[in-house]
C-alpha cells in the first residue's frame, strides 16, 4: 500500500483532553502510522501534540492569537464551560472558519506546489460546520475529503429527559445550510464520511461519495485477555459511565435495575458526575436501592477501564449519544452492554455482543432492560459467551488501526481511483432518504442526480483531470 501524504486539519487535536479532542487526535495518530500526515492545529494544543510523539511528518501551527483569547473568554464567561451546549456549537462557527482561512493562507503554496496528495478534515466533527477548503480546491490541484462526521440526531419525543436538557437553538439546526460555505463543502468534497447511520442518512443524496466509519475507537493495549474469575452466586455486577445530566437516562438505568437489587442479586456502580446526581440519589432511596448503589462521581479514565473490566454489565440506556467511545470500552473490558437502540450506540452494538433496547417510551425501556438484566443473572453462561464475543469484536474491529484502515480505503479510493469501498453502515436509515429524493425527483420529472445537484461528473473531477493527484506524483 503507497503511503500517502495527507494534509490534516484537526484544530482542536489533544492527546490530553477527553471526547472529541482525544478522539480525533487518537484517529490522527492512527492515520500517521500509515501515511505521511502533516496535522494542521490551533496553537493552543501545540505542546500536548509535541509531548505526544506522535510519528506525524509535521505539526503545522495555524495562529489566530486574538480570536482564540475572544472565544476562550467568551466560552468560561458567558458558557459557562458548557462543552455539551448546543449553543457553544453555533458559536464556533466564525472561529472554524478563520482557522481554515489561517491554515490556507500559510499553506496553499505548499498545497500547489504538490507537496500534498490530499486534505482531510477530522475537525469539527458537527457536519453544521462547512469547510471553505472544500472551496478553495474545488479546481484542484488536489482532492478535500471531510469527516467522520456526526451529529444531528432528532430529539426522540416523550422523553421527559430530553425536554429537561433541550435548547431552544436545536429547532434552528437546519440554519446551518445557509451559512456561506455550506453548500459548496459537500457538493465539491471528493468523499464523505459519516460516523452514524443518522448522519449517514443525512446525506444520502451524495450516496456516490459517502462512507461510514464509527466516530470513536478503542487503543489495542486496552484489548487484553479475560481475567475474570467468577465465583458461583456471585453478585451482578452492573456499571453506569457517563455524565449525570437528563439526556443519558441514568434514572431509566436504576428503575430497571431495581428488582435485582431489592433482591440482593446485584451491585450497581455508577460513575460520572452532573447536575443529575443529587436527583438520581434520591431515586435511588425512594426505590430502596441507596445501598446497593455506589455513586463514584468522576474517576481517572484508568479507573474506569478498571472498574468495566470487574463488571458484568454496561447499562447506559442514553437517549442521545452521538459517538459513545465508552461504550466501546465497555465491549473491549468484556461488560456487557445494553443500550438503547439510537445514535452511537445503537450503531454498533448487535446481538453478538449485548442488547438494544428501542427507544419507544419510559416504561417499555424500564421494562426490557428489567428482563434483560433478570435473564442475564439466571444464565451466566449467557453472560461470559457475549462478553467473549464482545472482546474479540473490539479487538478486531473497533481499535484506532481498524479505523485508521477504513479511512485509508477512502483516500485511496479518492486518490487513486478503483472500485469504491463498501463502507456503509449497519442501519439503513438512509434507503428511506434516498426513496424520498428519488420520489420527488420523479414528481419533478428530472433525473435523480439532476435533482440533488450531485453528478458524478461534478462531484469527481480528480480522477478524471489533471488534477487527479495521482497523475501528479513523481
């Protein structure tokens, strides 16, 4: 395989930070044991990415020092450090945009004098944040590939949790089409990668060009052998990771929990912290469960992995994850997950390796979960072959270098030419899409890629020019 060399723009790239900072930055790595990868970075995580080590060919530092002071006073101050605000989100947007601007401006020489294969963007994860690169080179003299992309997930109605944490700026999503770059980011992109059948299902109209890959991953060291040993009638052992705000449903978690520990059969351990907490303790005494309940709050991240390698279960019950690495470390520690079936999780969880439970109303998931988690303590054996079965999928599928293969599939593909990499994901949400744009392209008496504005003569102009960087290369 020919190594490639890859312009990178990750702004927000740390191997010191958690969720999508660490994320894109594990990804990067991952990318940079394969390929040439120069990494485009804010200047605020230049020294993390340096203590890294990371094997990157280069770290490019784009600067925009006055506008970075603004939105840091801005996101302490008025925010809150809220990084889980949607209105954080849309806040960001002029500051991507000048970094991107920033970014060109120091590198388009470099960029025409041939010195790249091909741009990938791995940040801003949001697909309402467009790209002006995709504009810059839609001429050439090289492909701009964006993604994993995700987000935008509908609010699932009925929920009283979600109506506790929704903001009134999530109604104006769809704003960000009109946005200048918008438009212009998705049609000129030579591919485009989604990171859930949701996002996936969003851009369906570009079916020619899109991929799935799974936004987060799992390091192979966290990959180990079982070293469970379980003793007969022992306690199920049940665990819940993640912010205690209304969105992650922990309550749903603990009233399904509850008839197991009435009856002394299982532990529950929950870890995370949030405005939730104070609330979720007293469920925990009006279920008469408090003392089988261990409130943790925020651990170090090796304790976690720690404390899911001692457990048996992963109930996370969330009712809106975009991505949910935890997740994948609950499958890599052998706890078993169940989860609800939406977003991140319900993408990669399947039977082999622990349950979905649809999300339809409170009482039905509180009562699937029950029976799952009653069914799982009366058959272990049950119990240790999904927990195998998970391990060994995490091993092979979920680590960084599996991702970081997918993705070189679709540069390649987009460098390269050849037959295109069949990547899609495991819901097929987007048919349904693709059937709608079909039907009022026929209505509209045009052909399909007429009416979505996205033939494969626009949309793949380098395999077919001189500007294909492959014809380019010495």
């Amino acid at each position: 395989m020919n190594r490639l060399r890859i312009l990178l723009l990750g702004p927000d790239c740390n191997p010191e930070e958690v969720s999508i900072p660490f994320v894109t930055y594990s990804h990067a790595a991952a990318l940079a044991q394969l390929h040439d990868v120069t990494l485009v970075a804010r200047e605020a995580v230049e020294d993390a990415l340096r203590r890294a080590k990371a094997p990157f060919r280069a770290i490019e530092v784009a600067r925009t020092p006055r506008l970075d002071r603004i939105f840091a006073w801005c996101f302490r101050r008025i925010f809150r450090s809220n990084y889980d605000s949607q209105l954080v989100t849309a806040f960001r947007y002029p500051f991507s945009i000048a970094f991107e601007w920033q970014a060109w401006r120091q590198l388009r020489h470099r960029i025409f004098a041939g010195e790249f294969d091909v741009v990938l963007r791995l940040v801003p994860m949001t697909p309402s944040m467009p790209s002006p690169f995709a504009f810059f080179l839609r001429k050439g003299p090289i492909p701009f590939v964006i993604g994993p992309l995700n987000g935008g997930l509908p609010w699932p109605p009925g929920f009283i949790q979600l109506d506790n944490q929704r903001e009134w700026i999530s109604g104006l999503r769809n704003a960000y089409r009109f946005l200048p770059f918008a438009r212009s980011t998705y049609r000129h992109a030579a591919a485009i990668i989604a990171a859930s059948s949701q996002t996936y299902s969003e851009f369906a109209a570009y079916c020619d060009k899109l991929f799935f890959v799974p936004e987060p991953g799992i390091g192979r060291p966290l990959c180990s052998a079982d070293s469970r040993s379980s003793e007969p009638g022992a306690k199920l052992e049940l665990i819940f990771v993640g912010g205690l705000v209304p969105r992650k449903a922990c309550d749903l978690a603990l009233r399904a929990a509850a008839p197991l520990l009435r009856s002394d059969v299982a532990r529950f351990t929950v870890i995370g912290d949030g405005r939730e907490r104070n609330r979720l303790e007293q469920l925990a005494r009006s279920l008469g469960i408090e003392k089988d309940v261990s409130f943790c709050g925020w651990v170090s991240h090796m304790e976690v992995f720690s404390r899911l390698r001692s457990a048996d279960v992963f109930v996370f019950p969330s009712l809106r994850d975009n991505g949910a690495g935890v997740v994948f470390e609950a499958l890599a520690a052998g706890a078993v997950p169940v989860v609800a079936d939406f977003g991140g999780p319900g993408d990669i969880v399947h039977a082999d390796v622990g349950y979905k439970v649809p999300v339809t109303n409170e009482s039905d998931m509180v009562s699937e979960i029950e029976k799952i988690l009653a069914n799982l303590v009366s058959n272990r054996d049950l119990l240790n072959r999904l927990r195998q079965q998970g391990m060994s999928y995490a091993r092979e599928c979920l680590t960084w270098e599996a991702k970081a293969q997918r993705t070189t599939q679709v540069l390649n593909w987009v460098v390269w030419g050849g037959r295109k990499p069949d990547l899609v994901p495991p819901k097929l949400l987007h048919m349904q899409v693709r059937a709608d744009f079909e039907k009022l392209a026929r209505q509209s008496g045009t052909e399909f890629d007429q009416y979505t504005t996205e033939s494969v003569d626009r949309d793949r102009p380098f395999r077919r020019s001189g500007y294909h960087s492959g014809v380019n290369k010495k």
